[in-house]
C-alpha cells in the first residue's frame, strides 16, 4: 500500500510550489479495485474516494461508510441522467457535468431534494470526439448557464490526451477556471500529479498509484 508515498508526493509537490498542502484533496481512485485494498486506504485513514460509475459506487460505498466515519465519494465518470438522482444521494461532489441536459437535470433534482453535491464542470481540453466534456470554447457560456441554474459549481475538472504533454492541458484549464472566477482545478492522476499541483490543481485524482495496478475481469 502506497499511501503514504503518495501523501508525501503531494506534500512536496505544493512545497515546490509554494502551495499549502491544504489546498490539495487527494482522492484515492478506488474503481475496480478489490475491496481488501479499499478497506486498507481506509484502515490507514484517507477518507476522500473517487468513482467513476454510480452503479459501482452504489454497491460498494453505503456498507463502507457504515463502517468508517466522514467518508466523502467523489464521482468522475460520465453520469448519466437516469442514475443523477442515485448519484446525488451518495456522493459528495461531482466531478463529470459535461453537458446542458445534466446540468438542468441536476439542477430539478436539486430543488426536489433540497441539496446539491459541489460540481465541477468537466472540459474537453483536448477536443477529442470520443470525450466527453464541453468545447474550452463554450465554457464561459455554459459556466454561466450553470450559474444561472443556481448550480454549486466548484471548478472545472479535465482529462488531458494520453498522448500530450499534460502541462498545456492544466494550464488551459487554469485559465478558463481563473477567467470565470472558480477557484477548483480538478486534475492530475496517477502519471502527473506533481505537475498538475504545479499548475494550481485542488483535487488530484489517484488511483493505480495508491492502491496498483487495477485488474479487469477477463
Ligand atoms: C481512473 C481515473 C482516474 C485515476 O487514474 P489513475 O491513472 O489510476 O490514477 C482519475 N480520473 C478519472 C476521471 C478516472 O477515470
């Protein structure tokens, strides 16, 4: 368990940076992993979870957090918006608002259940076609679409290309967050952290390297 390492990956990386650790959540990324792994993250203390599908989340997350005390499950995957509901009953923020009829969706449920997970909206830095996430371009117009909803939006949340230098897609990202006056940077996984914390992250997402490798059924 790795844990600890990355914690204080973390912790240099902001002091590199002249940052105060504090301003950096570490969300362990415990999709597919087994729950022996799960349940020592937890035994260490972390409490900051990531998730990428609600159903998953669902099945594992309500037993756990009968067990451990202030858990907090961030959701990260592509939600869709029949499982919104489930969604804002479990997690504590959403990473993922991608598109106008989530937001909207998001926002009626909101005033159903007299509460809303923080969110950020997720960006398509990269304008890949098989991403999800708004155009950089459209994010000024949808940011405020957001607003006018009475959305709690937090930050602006990217995945950059595989294949580029991540930098580019975090500083973009900070630009668009700055310019719109949101103060979260959710960014940086497992390969990039330390630079997304260089360029002003507040939620670096973490999964292989805390708890290995994930391992898909067949
Ligand atoms: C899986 C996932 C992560 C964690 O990825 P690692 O490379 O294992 O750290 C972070 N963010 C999102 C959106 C993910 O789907």
């Amino acid at each position: 368990m790795t844990l600890p390492d990355i914690q204080s990956r973390v912790a240099k990386a902001c002091q590199d940076a002249g940052r105060d650790p504090q301003t950096v959540e570490l969300i362990a990324v415990s999709k597919i992993q087994p729950i022996e792994r799960v349940t020592a993250v937890l035994d260490a203390g972390h409490r900051v979870f990531g998730e990428n599908r609600v159903q998953e989340a669902a099945g594992k997350w309500p037993d756990l957090m009968e067990t451990y005390d202030g858990v907090s499950v961030h959701l990260l995957g592509p939600l869709q918006t029949n499982k919104a509901r489930q969604a804002m009953e479990l997690v504590s923020t959403i990473h993922s608002l991608d598109r106008p009829k989530l937001a909207t969706t998001l926002a009626r449920l909101a005033q159903e259940l007299g509460h809303c997970p923080d969110l950020f909206i997720q960006v398509n830095t990269g304008e890949e076609a098989q991403k999800a996430g708004i155009a950089p371009s459209e994010t000024d117009a949808f940011v405020t679409q957001c607003r006018d909803l009475d959305l709690p939006i937090k930050g602006l949340m990217c995945i950059p290309p595989a294949e580029e230098t991540p930098s580019l897609h975090f500083a973009l990202l900070r630009k668009l967050a700055d310019r719109n006056g949101l103060q979260g940077l959710s960014m940086g996984m497992s390969g990039d952290f330390e630079q997304a914390i260089a360029f002003g992250a507040t939620h670096v997402r973490v999964g292989s390297a805390i708890f290995g490798a994930r391992v898909y059924d067949q």
